[in-house]
C-alpha cells in the first residue's frame, strides 16, 4: 500500500547549489534552500520518503499561490523536467520570491 501522508523530515542542511547552511525550519519541513530557493529531487511519492533516485537539482521557476496552500514555489528538476510544488517559508529571501513571482506558472 502506498503512503500517501507525508513523511517528517526537518533537518539542516547545506544547499548543494549556493553552499548556504540551511537550519530546520520553525514550523513546518524544510525542502528547499531559503537564499537561493533550489532543491534536490529526492522524494518520489510521498513528501519525506527519500525514495528518487534522480537526486537532481531542482530549479525554483515561479511562484504560484491558492487560498489552501498559500503561495508555493515551483521547483524543476534540471535533470528529469520533474515539477514539483514547495510550501514558501517565512524565512525564504524574498527577492527572490518576487522575482519569481513575475514569472507566470503554466
């Protein structure tokens, strides 16, 4: 059976595309890096599970929001095309989030 809840990882990191130190984050998983906002394509089906063996990075393209999630950070896999969305974080450089922002999500 498939798991479909996500898995509870908030772990501190150091981001593999701008070297920043990444901490846990307060309130919820950290999943991306808060200055240059990139990810790494780790999850298969369920957020947590570390099951991708693709490990690419993950290339923040836009921002997209909804009134249930908020906004979110569109994530592409430089590898695969992969795209996945990623909850912003309070602490994510906003610059940078606005700058995505203007960048309309298909």
């Amino acid at each position: 059976m498939e798991r479909k809840n996500p898995i509870t990882l908030n772990e501190a990191f150091t981001c593999e595309k701008c070297g920043a130190k990444n901490p846990k984050a307060a309130h919820t998983c950290r999943n991306h890096c808060r200055e240059c906002l990139y990810s790494k394509h780790v999850d298969q089906n369920t957020p947590g599970d570390r099951q991708n063996s693709c490990g690419g990075l993950m290339d923040p393209i836009s921002v997209t929001s909804s009134s249930k999630k908020g906004q979110q950070i569109v994530h592409e896999c430089i590898q695969c095309k992969t795209r996945k969305l990623n909850k912003v974080a309070n602490d994510d450089n906003t610059d940078l989030i606005i700058k995505l922002m203007q960048n309309p999500y298909e």
